[in-house]
C-alpha cells in the first residue's frame, strides 16, 4: 500500500507539472483552444465512436450467421483501428503544393483496396467456417 | 420491444469481453507504448533545446532518425491498443457514484477526475501527434510543440496515478488464466464473437498492421509495405523535404549570384565566402541521415566543406557553440545554435552536394548544414551566416 501511494504521488506529481508547463507557455486563448481539443476528442471516443460500435455489434449479431461473426469482428477491429490511425493520412488534409514529397501515396485507392480485400477475407473465412459441421467453440 | 430511454448503467454491458483480464492485457502494452513515446519525445525535446547541460552526442548518426521513427511507429500502434482498451472498460463510464457515503464519493469523485484526464490527453496526444507527423494542423492558436510536450506530462502522470490505483487488480488479472472470472462484473457473462485470447491476439494485429502500414517513412526496407506511410521517401535527389524554399521564400536570395556566407567571430565580421570559395576548398564526403522530428527519414550522400574546416580558416576558437543563421526572413528555426561538441565532429559539413549533385533549391543550395544525430528541423538550409560566440 505504502508503495502504490508513492507510485501514484510521483505521477499527480508528474501530471501536476505538465499542467504547470501547459499554464505557463501558453496564453489563455490558446488553453481554451486546448480543452475544446480535450473535451472533443472525449466526446467522439466516448459517445460518438463507442455508440457507433454498440450499434454496429447489435446489427451483426442479428444480420451476420454465426460462422461470420468472429472473423467480421476481427476485421472490423484490425481494418476499423487502421482508419482511424490513418485519417490524416486518407484525408491528405496537410497536403501542400509546394512538396510533393509529402502525402505523396494513392492513400485512397490503398484505403477502397484494403477495403475490398478485408471484406473478401471476411466472405471466405465466414462461407469457409459456416460449411464446417460444427462451429469451433 | 419498448424503448428505454434510461441510461446505460454497467449491466447494460454483457460481454465478457469487455473485462479486466482483456483491459490489463492490452493495457500493459499500451502503457509500454506510452512509456516508448515519452522517453523518446523527451530526447527530442532535449536535442532541440539552444544549449545542453549535459552535452547531446554526436554518436551514433542515426541516433535521433531510430529514436523519432521510435516515437511516431509507436505512437501509431497505440491507437488501436487504446481503442480496444477504452472499448474493454466503457461500462465502467456508466458505474452510479456511492452517494450515501462521503469518503468515497470523494476518492470516486478524484479516481474519475484522474481518469477523465488520462483519457483526454491520450487522446489529445495521439491525433495531435498523428496529425503533425502528416503535417496537419487543424487548430488555429496553439504551438504543437509546445503543447504536446506539456500534456506528455499530464499523460504519463495520470498514467502513472492509474497504475497505482489498479495495481493490485492488474496484478491480480495478469497472473491468472485469460478466462477467469474473479474480476468481472456479474452480468458479463455473454460470450462475445470471439474468445478473450483471440481479442487480446486481434487488437496485437491491429496494432502490427497499422505499424507496418505506415513505418515505411523512416524503415527503408518498409516503403513497399508501407502503403499508407506520410511519404515514399522519394524526393529531389533521393531525399524528401519538409520545407520549400517557395514554402521560406528564399528563392530569389538562395539562387542569387551575390549570395556570400558571413563568418563572424566575438560579435566582429571575419569575412566572408562566395559559392565558389566554398567549392575551392577541400571537399569531404558522408553519410547521414536527415531525420525529421515527424517521425520521417531519410539516408543522404553529403559532400562539402567540413565547417570545423572553414572556422578554423576565419581563427575562429573551436570549443564554442556555432549560430547558424538562414536565408529565411521568417520562422522559430531561421537561426540555429550548433552546439561545439556537434561543431568540432569532422562530420559536421556544410553540405554543397546531395547524392553527387549540387542541392536543389529545395534542399538548401547554395549549401546546408549537416550534422550527425541531430533533429532535422536544426539543419539549417540556404545558410548566410555563422557567428561563432565569445
């Protein structure tokens, strides 16, 4: 117990300091800009993204049989976490006309192709698992 | 079915998927990832600082390249880790606080403030991070630098804090099977699409995928299967750039026939040296990477003028901090200190050639500093001056 207090006094320490560097290095007009990001990204994890889930698990389990569902799940995880990672590469929102070494891939062709593939791992895994007498587990 | 228009509560969840066995597992190896980022970001910081209290080594060149490509490749993989670890403790977010009893509405009350700014500045972090690397900057006010630096901090703190709150729990889940069910909450018992394991194995994937699919911009042997990486790493002269000389606007300066490079030594002007001068004098060739804090780099071909070489020609003492000024008119990198330790390595060039050519514009003609194991962003291009200090 005496450890843990210790541990967890180092990081509201720790935390407390970043605070403080946060405070001090930048002008009230920029911290308001700051918790907006902060309370933004909160808000399209927590009740955008994690409803959007919960509606599309509901939807699979009634639409999907189930031999499907397992290897729908780990597309959706693999090929949904790479989206998301991806955004400001898909989007070449920083893009600049004077570079062309930067944002210089085919990022939405490669993204509808990863797509494409995902989706047909998905058809032959779950036609593959669904012929099999009995599911595995 | 009627709808329910109540809230969610904890038992409105009923995967055991969504549990502390699967939540410590994959948070372990987001904690590690964190751990990665912010030891690898404060190396940056450090390197870019004007001086050093400990000097910053020159050695290994490719230092900074593997620590930056570290920091944004791990950074990467975290965001499917932190995903699937805030999608395993969502009904946790809906848990009533014990409002009949004051002392833990209080320790509940600060555990969830805790929470609450963990979770924000991981967020923060990785899509401010991730947006800077593809040179994004969606917001108006604030230094990305500055910021992001700071609420390193709060992130690892709460962290930190975090880790000690769930100790014995993490403990606890990670010493047992996968699949046992001391931790759980009561109504998590339906079973999900895929077993726990297969979760834990799944979200490890996503991870590898999402690195492998855009590391390609620092790990060469990457860039064909990195196919949704910032950059191919093509460029003029085999290297990519970061900033344009329309972009510094020195086009007209940087090309100009009267372009000079002043050497000035204790405040006084020694002299100066045209393009040809520099061209004249003994030329050496090396290899080293120009890593961008961006988490990109590149292997270059340099040939130029060594510049401890060229101050010693100007008498210029060879123990002190060189300031390196550009033709930009603009910008918090148009001057540069070059710490001694980095000035007196007989790597350190001022660059007139790339891969065997002239640099172009691009790459900072009429000539660039060079130096090894040093953030990008400080090897000034289309240089004019160095001042050598007292």
């Amino acid at each position: 117990m005496r450890a843990r207090l210790a541990i967890g006094a180092v990081g509201v320490v720790v935390a407390l300091y970043g605070a403080l560097l946060f405070l001090t290095r930048q002008d009230p007009g920029q911290w308001l800009e700051v918790a907006i990001w902060f309370a933004a990204g909160v808000v399209a994890h927590d009740v955008l993204l994690s409803a959007l889930l919960i509606g599309l698990c509901l939807v699979g389990a009634r639409l999907l049989p189930a031999a499907w569902r397992a290897p729908a799940t780990v597309a959706l995880v693999v090929w949904g976490t790479l989206t998301i990672a991806t955004i400001p590469m898909l989007t070449r929102a920083g893009a600049r006309a004077d570079n062309a070494t930067l944002l210089d891939r085919p990022y939405a062709a490669t993204w509808w192709t990863i797509s494409a593939i995902v989706v047909l791992l998905v058809a032959v895994s779950g036609f593959l698992r669904s012929r099999r007498p009995r599911a595995q587990e | 079915m009627t709808p329910r228009l109540a809230p969610p509560t904890p038992d409105s969840f009923t995967s055991r998927l969504r549990s502390p066995a699967v939540a410590a597992r994959v948070g372990l190896w987001l904690g590690i990832s964190f751990g990665i980022c912010f030891l690898t970001g404060l190396v940056s910081h450090y390197a870019q600082l004007p001086s050093h209290p400990i000097p910053f080594p020159t050695s290994p060149s490719w230092g900074y390249r593997f620590t930056q490509g570290l920091h944004v490749t791990t950074g990467i993989a975290a965001i499917p880790l932190l995903l699937v670890k805030l999608w395993s403790v969502l009904p946790k977010l809906f848990e009533a606080p014990p409002l009949h009893d004051a002392r833990k509405l209080l320790l509940t009350v600060l555990e969830r403030a805790s929470i609450a700014v963990l979770v924000a500045s991981a967020i923060f972090q990785l899509a401010t991070g991730v947006a800077n690397a593809a040179q994004w900057y969606p917001w108006s006010s604030f230094s990305f630098r500055t910021t992001h630096y700071a609420i390193a901090w709060v992130a690892i703190g709460a962290l930190v804090l975090h880790i000690a709150v769930k100790l014995p729990i993490i403990r606890d889940v990670l010493t047992s099977d996968i699949d046992d069910t001391t931790h759980d909450r009561e109504t998590a018992t339906t079973p999900g699409p895929l077993s726990r394991r297969a979760l834990v194995r799944t979200t490890f994937a996503a991870a590898a995928v999402a690195t492998l699919a855009t590391a390609g911009s620092t790990v060469t042997w990457l860039r064909q299967v990195s196919v949704l990486a910032v950059r191919t790493g093509e460029g003029p002269q085999g290297v990519p750039i970061n900033k344009s000389a329309r972009a510094a606007r020195v086009e007209e300066s940087a090309s100009s026939p009267d372009w000079r490079l002043e050497v000035v030594v204790d405040g006084t002007v020694a002299g100066s040296v045209s393009y040809d001068d520099l061209r004249a004098m003994q030329q050496h060739t090396v290899d080293l990477p120009i890593a961008c804090v961006e988490g990109w780099s590149a292997q270059g071909t340099w040939s130029g003028v060594r510049l401890a070489d060229l101050l010693a020609s100007f008498d210029a003492p060879a123990d002190r901090d060189v300031s390196v000024t550009s033709l930009q008119e603009s910008g918090p990198f148009r001057r540069t200190i070059l710490p001694a330790n980095f000035a007196a390595d007989e790597r350190t060039l001022l660059a007139l050639d790339l891969s065997g050519e002239p640099l172009s514009l691009d790459h900072g003609y009429p000539c660039r500093l060079i130096a090894p194991n040093r953030p990008g962003v400080l090897q000034t291009k289309w240089v004019s001056r160095l001042e050598v200090s007292a």
